[in-house]
C-alpha cells in the first residue's frame, strides 16, 4: 500500500466523490516539488499514489485537491475552487492517511487510519 493515501467523500450526497485531481508536493528549500498525481475513483480513492516501497523523509506535505473540476463536473455551484491540505511526516515509514470530507460550501479533514 501507497505510504500516503486518501479518500474524498462529497458528505451532501453521501457518496465519494469521483474524477477529483490530486496532486502530492513535498516542501523544500525551492517551494514545492510535485512528488505525485492522479485522480479520485469511483470510490473516491486514488490507487498506488505513491510506489509501494516508496518510504518518504520526514517533512512537510502537501495534498492539492481540485475541488473545482468535481464539482463543474456534478454542475454544482461551489465556494472553494481547490482545497490544500499541508502535514507533516516524521519520517519513520508509517502510513498516513488524508481524507477529504467535502461539500459545494464547506470541508473537513483529519488524520485517518
């Protein structure tokens, strides 16, 4: 399993949300470095957004999700075109999981398991 993974649930409709571009930056001296991308399933998942053996250093992150495309795409009016999600790993291989609880006019997030 990837060792950062994520889940994008549309909490109005109770539903994940599919076809939501992701993209994972890791923080260095320059800005941010594009590490990954990919797009939310039907399940509102992204399978293998990092290389199983990838191990990542410990660090600042961030998730990039195009809340925008999802919902042109429901043909829903929404407030926030993107939502940007930074955290920080500790190097030591574990897994971290960054859900995404989203709706037109509001969002949530945690750290999940």
């Amino acid at each position: 399993m990837s060792q950062i993974t994520t889940h994008v649930l549309d909490t109005t409709k109770g539903l994940p949300a599919c076809s939501v571009p992701i993209r994972l930056y890791q923080q260095v001296a320059q800005g941010w470095l594009l590490l990954s991308q990919g797009v939310t399933n039907k399940d509102g998942r992204i399978a293998g957004l990092l290389a199983d053996d990838m191990t990542l250093a410990a660090g600042t992150y961030r998730m990039h999700f195009d809340t925008k495309v999802y919902f042109d795409l429901m043909q829903e009016q929404s407030f926030y075109p993107y939502v940007d999600i930074v955290f920080s790993i500790d190097g030591s291989g574990s897994h971290y999981h960054i859900p995404l609880l989203l709706t037109a006019y509001g969002y949530s997030t945690y750290r999940g398991s």
